[in-house]
C-alpha cells in the first residue's frame, strides 16, 4: 500500500494499472468518484459542459475541484488527461475506453425468508407520544390515508403531531403500525402476500405439515448467519483500511481550509448543556418548549445522510433588563 502527500491510500484498482504522479493529493472516495464521473462526462461533451457544472455546483464541496488553486484540481486534471487518452476505465465501458475484465459474481447466499409483518423496532419514546402514535395509525388504518393527510394538515401547528412528516425519526415507526392494522382490518391486506386468504392458508399449512415452522425457522437461521458473516467481512474491511490510514505520514498535508476562531466565540454567552436522558425522555410537545426559535425544529431519520441536522434543544434565555441605581439627591448648600 503506497500513500502520497497525507493523503488517503491510493487504491488498488480504482486507476487500474495507472497510479498519480508522486506528490499528488489523493481526494477521499465520494469526492474521487465525482471527479472520475465528471472527468468521463467532460471528455465526451466536451465544450462548455465543464463551466455549466462549475456554476451548477459552486456551493457543493464535492465539486471544488473546478475551482483553479483547489487541492483536488491537480488529480482532476491528471484523470482527465488518462480519461481522454483511454488508459482508464470509464462508467459503462464505452466505445474508447478500456473496459474491466469481468469479475464472476459471488453466490448470493440462501434465499431471503419472508419479512415479519407484525413486528417494528420500537423506538426510545416518550408514554404519551407512544399512546398518541398508535391511536392515530389505528385511525389512519381504518380511513386511509385522506385521513392522515387532513390530520397532519389542521394540527400543523401542533408538535404532538409532529411525527406524521416524512422526515421525522417516529414516521418510520407511525407507519409501520398502520400497516400492522391494515392487514388486521382490511381483507385485501397491504399486499398479496398479507391478504386475509394468504394468511389463512398459511394457518391451514401450518396446521397440516407440523415440520413447516420449523422450516421456515431454519432457513431465517441461515439467512442470519450469512447476514452476520457478510457483516463481519465488511468489519474486517473497514479495520483493514483504518489500519493503512493509521500508517500515512500525517506530518506530509496540504492546508485546504483554514477555520478561525474570534474572541466572541471564547466569551460567548451559552446555555447549560441538556443531557441526552433528558432529550430521550421528552415529550415532542416538552421538545418543542425546550426549542431556541419559534420556527419548527424537523427531526431527521437516524440514517448516513448527507446534510447535517441541527437540533435546538435549549431554553432561550432573555436578556436581564439593565437595572438602574438610584443616585443620593445632591445638596445645593456646601
């Protein structure tokens, strides 16, 4: 494993036989694949396609590459030069470019068992807004979804209510539920294989063949342990890589950004930290009292997503009114 300049490890096929010129500032894997992608569009459109992007995504770090001075400019270039001369392999392997020998794919493993229709994770969450979210999947169970739609409508403005948004951390398990109802209430279930008829067959099987749980047992035991052995080689991997991270020069970098802290910063007036017991156990209405702005705080799902979330989880705390001292009356005599 070669590593240049501080940077990430060169990657062992990622340029195929090709490897950067010594010196060279490798970016990491999501902006080397923008560059990679780019270059092989630019290339084949050529003209102004190039400034078209850099425009388009002048406020997305992943493309400041485009930028003249960017640390990742020089491996940009480099790529597009490789690119346009066929000596990398580019998406799709089109007419030009040198294609990837074709790598057998490995067995995919037992069949997946079918998924539990009644089960859910269930979240950290507070008695109240439990109670709150299973009356209302039961409501929206038996109305539909116009229902779900008018309700998140007239109790907008109420935060007891904030989980019917897509982007908050209970949707997930607000409609899981109302599918669980669903498949009790209605005949034709949410799907065909949870439909009444289904069900009931699957109950007559059972009945009749006293070894088909069993069965069934058996092959989610064996998709399990492939679940845990493909989780395990991709831990192994992931150790593998922080091992060769572990082993670059540090001491060898490129300044990209520099980040200042002012005397403000150091003497800002903040509030006392809210514990993360506290936070768990909060109602959303106590959640939405403990919020520094009046704007709608939006709970984001518990996911690698890109753009980060901020949480406002602290009391505003008024400025104290300035206070006045009385001054002793000045005598006119000496």
């Amino acid at each position: 494993m070669e590593s240049s300049n501080g940077t990430t490890p060169r990657p062992e096929a990622s340029e195929g036989a090709l490897k950067p010129p010594e010196g060279m500032v490798l970016p990491p894997k999501d902006i080397r694949k923008a560059i990679e992608t780019t270059a092989s569009y630019v290339v084949r459109h050529k003209g102004t396609f190039e400034d078209r992007i850099r425009q388009k995504e002048k406020n997305n770090y992943k493309f400041s590459f485009l930028t003249p001075g960017d640390a990742y400019e020089p491996y940009y270039q480099w790529y597009t030069a490789e690119y346009k001369a066929g000596r990398v392999a580019g998406p799709g392997g089109r007419a030009g470019e040198t294609v990837a020998v074709a790598v057998p794919e490995k067995p995919k493993g037992p069949p997946e068992p079918s998924s539990f229709h009644f089960s859910a994770r269930m979240p950290i969450i507070n008695a109240q807004d439990l109670d709150v979210v299973k009356h209302t999947a039961l409501f929206v169970a038996k109305r539909g979804k116009s229902f779900m739609t008018a309700l998140s409508q007239r109790e907008a403005r109420n935060f007891q209510f904030d989980f019917l948004r897509p982007q908050h951390s209970l949707y997930q398990f607000f409609t899981r539920l109302v599918d669980q109802y669903t498949i009790l209430l209605r005949a034709e279930g949410i799907d065909e294989a949870t439909t009444s008829t289904k069900r009931i067959a699957e109950l007559e099987q059972n009945a009749k063949n006293k070894f088909h749980v069993m069965e069934r047992a058996k092959q989610r035991a064996e998709w399990v342990k492939y679940q845990r052995k493909q989780k395990q080689e991709k831990e192994e991997q992931s150790e593998q890589e922080r091992i060769e991270y572990a082993q670059i020069d540090w001491h060898d970098f490129v300044v990209v950004e520099t980040v200042e802290f002012t005397e403000h910063d150091d003497h800002a007036d903040l509030p006392p930290p809210t514990s993360a017991n506290d936070l768990q156990s909060a109602s959303l209405e106590q959640r939405a009292a403990l919020s520094l702005s009046t704007r709608r705080i939006e709970e984001a799902m518990p996911t690698g997503l890109d753009e980060p979330v901020y949480y406002n989880a602290y009391p505003v705390h008024p400025a104290p009114a300035p206070m006045h001292t009385p001054q002793p009356p000045v005598s006119p005599y000496p």
